[in-house]
C-alpha cells in the first residue's frame, strides 16, 4: 500500500491512497474461507461448497469489506505517523469511484480530502486579568439569611392567598369563545405566585380563595412551552393547538412560613451549640457564602483566561471543509443551508477547543490514567457518604470505580473535570492575579458573559 500527501491549501490537504492485490489477498481469501466453512446452499454438504460459487455470490462484497477496512486502518497509521492534526475526518473524494474496477480487481486508487487544524500559540504571559471576588456585605448576607429561613420553614394552608403563595387548582382548557372545551385539558397544577414573571397575572391570583375561578393566560402562568407542557400534563405539540385561555379553579392555597431566627435553627443548620446568637449565625453564613463565591471565582477566572487566550490566537479554519463535512457525516439528513445557518457557532466552540487543547498540551495539564482512577473512587466514596454510609473496603471500592471506567462517556466527563481543575489552579499559579471586589450583580453578569 502506498499513501502520497499532497497540499491543496493552507488548511486542506489530499491522501492519495493505492492498494494492490498483494494488499488485500490475503484478507479477501481468509473471509472466503470463513464464507465457505459456514455456507449452506442445496445439493452441498456444509463446508463443501464450490469455492467458485461463494466468490460469486459474496465475492465482490467481501472485497468491498477487506478494502474498506485497509484504508480506514491505514489512513489512521498514516495520520498518527506523520503528527497531522486533522478536523472532523477524511472525506473520501468522487474521483474515488472512477477507474477502479471491482469485477476485475486490481489496482485500487483512492483520495481522501483532509481538514487541518491549524498551528498557532497560546501565551499566558501576555494575559492580565484580576480575579473577581465578591463583595458579601450585610445586604447578601441578610439576602441568604431570609433564603435560609424559607428553606427551613413550613407549608400551611392559608384562605385568601398572597404574593408568595403557591395555589394548587384545575386547569381546564377554553376553547376560543371562553367556553369550557368539550374533552378539553383538566389537569391539576400548582402556580408559584412569587416566581411568575407577569405582574398582572401575579395581581389577578391575589386575593382569591378555595373554590375561586379565575380565566389565565396560558403563556404568563409558565415560563415557556416546555413549562407549560408539564403544568398541563401533555406534550409540546398539544400546547400548541391550544385554542383560547385556561380557566383555574383554585383548589389549595400553601404558604410559607419562614423558620424562627433562634437556637433551633442555628443547631439545624451548623450542629449542637456550633452557633448561640445572632451575631455569630450571620458570621458563618458569611463565611459560607464567601467559601461558595471563592469557587466561583475561580472558574470563573479560568474562563477569563479562556476567553482571552481564544481572542489573542485569532484561529483560521477550513470552513469549507467542515461544512462539507457536517452535511455529509449528520446522522440526521441535513442540506448544506441548514449547516450554513448553525455555522458561526460550531466554528467558535472548535476554537475553543482547539485552544483548550494547546493549553493542555503546552503546559502539560492532561489527565493522567491514575488521576481518572482516583477520580473515580472518591466520586463512588461521595456517593456512599451522601446517604451516610462509611466508604466500601478497597476491592469493593474499585469494582465500583472500574465499572464507571468502563462507560466512555463517564470517563471523558471526569477527564474534563480534572483538566479544568488542572487549568485553574496552573492560571491561579502563572498569572497571580490582583483579587477585585465586585457587587454580586456584577459578579453574576461576568458569569454569564465569560
């Protein structure tokens, strides 16, 4: 067999691929007597099938197999060999089915289309940033306080409800006229006052009592469609054939009632005569918060770091390439506009990536074999511990590791964990950066646009 590479662009390229008989023989002939050890056809014992009648009746396909199974095998030794750095995979070219003659096989000729990643450089030298923290003043931490008193307290009944209450009821479906519909929805649902986004709709469930019926706008009660399909107890396409509004018939009215700011709390939340007065309950939910904003943080920065190292590569791609790629390898049948609308995007997160991975491979952050395994057994002690079991002896403990080992997925998910805790502590240890106390509304904000 022989590969030639040849350049057709700065990020393209051609493997020309030529297989001879001496290639693919062998192959062909060792599954030609497979085929005749198993075959069975009238008037032959099994196994003694005429070799000429299995090569007529699988023959060709047997070829087709042993050919195709070369060149994958092959184009894979050749990648790895010469270091190419390939996107997505080799497109096999439409010249490849001119001139090769499978009913009288001889020379096989072959082109495979490459996409290239292309060289550049990260250098985290030339990054600086500071490290948002949190400023958790008094208002976040009486902001928790009121959170916490909520999640600890209780859920009574109530007759007239408020603006935090949570109404259980019927909803039954309207046809366009206001009209109960004839084999309509009816379906028990609840509406958290508090979280409903649409100030009228908040305004018109206040005040009411068991056994009121109150007419709703489908669409304001829920937070989209999906939302709506589960209050209503169908599917997404149902929601769409909804005629007109949704009638509610109020059924319950839950509210809740805050826990007390005392001692009980304080031994609920921190242990036995951990935390005795006020003073010293508002120190430890600063601390906790403080604790929790600091990982924050640090992912945070390590996105930063990110998102300035992919603007300083300015990465070039063969996007004609991966378009042609995309549509032809989609498990879903897609037409060459439907990739051009979703483009930009699969472009930017391949850069991303690509520049992730010169920074794992630059600075040696990848994780290694033991560190996935240890991953795993403290994942598997963890869960023990969630349900306060002791952790399973050594064996046990690695049984149960090894089976989440088996699973791909769940292997790359821990890998990406350890390299990003890998990635944070290294940016945290290179670029030292200034800390910057920023107010929680800015902190969220730079979350959501790292």
């Amino acid at each position: 067999m022989n590969i030639l590479k040849e350049e057709t662009g700065a990020l393209t390229a051609t493997l020309k691929v030529k297989l001879t008989p001496e290639d693919y023989s062998p192959g062909v002939e060792k599954a030609l007597k497979e085929q005749r050890k198993n075959a069975v056809l009238p008037g032959f014992r099994p196994g003694q099938v005429p070799m000429s009648l299995i090569k007529k009746k699988v023959g060709k396909a047997l070829l087709a197999n042993e050919v195709e199974r070369l060149i994958d095998e092959s184009l894979r030794e050749y990648i790895g060999a010469n270091g190419l750095r390939v996107l997505g995979q080799p497109l096999p070219k439409n010249s490849n089915v001119d001139g090769n003659n499978w009913e009288k096989p001889g020379d096989f000729e072959f082109a495979y289309e490459l996409g290239l990643a292309p060289a550049f450089e990260v250098e985290l030298d030339k990054v600086k940033l500071e490290l948002p923290v949190v400023d958790v003043n008094d208002e976040v931490v009486s902001k928790e306080v009121e959170d916490m008193k909520r999640r600890y307290g209780k859920l009574e009944s109530a007759t007239t409800s408020e603006g935090k209450d949570m109404l259980l009821g019927d909803m039954i479906e309207l046809n366009a006229d206001g009209v109960i519909k004839e084999g309509g929805i009816m379906h028990r649902a609840t509406v958290s006052l508090e979280f409903l986004e649409d100030d009228e709709t908040r305004q018109l469930l206040t005040g009411r009592s068991v056994g009121d019926e109150v007419v709703v706008d489908p669409h304001k009660v829920s937070r989209d469609h999906d939302d709506l399909a589960r209050m209503l107890g169908v599917d997404h396409e149902r929601v769409h054939q909804l005629e007109g509004k949704l009638l509610f018939r109020v059924a319950e009215i839950k509210r809740m009632l805050p826990a007390e700011l005392g001692q009980e709390l304080f031994d609920r939340l921190y242990g036995e005569g951990v935390v005795t007065d006020e003073a010293g309950f508002r120190a430890k939910v600063k601390e906790g918060l403080e604790g929790m904003f600091r990982r924050d943080s640090e992912r945070i920065f390590r996105r930063m770091v990110m998102k300035a190292l992919h603007e300083q590569a300015r990465i070039d791609l063969p996007d004609a390439f991966l378009k042609r790629w995309m549509v032809e390898t989609s498990e879903k049948p897609t037409s060459a506009e439907e990739v051009e609308q979703g483009y930009a995007g699969y472009a930017e997160a391949l850069k991303r990536k690509l520049v992730e991975d010169r920074v794992v491979e630059k600075y040696g952050l990848e994780a290694k074999g033991e560190e996935i395994d240890g991953f795993a057994k403290r994942y598997v002690a963890d869960q023990f511990a969630q349900y306060g079991m002791p952790a399973p002896d050594d064996e046990r403990l690695q049984q149960l590791a090894a089976r989440m080992l088996a699973d791909r997925e769940q292997i790359q998910r821990m890998r990406d964990s350890i390299v990003q805790q890998k990635m944070t502590i290294h940016f945290r240890s290179l670029l030292e950066p200034k800390e910057r106390r920023v107010s929680l509304d800015e902190f969220i904000n730079l979350a959501q646009s790292a």
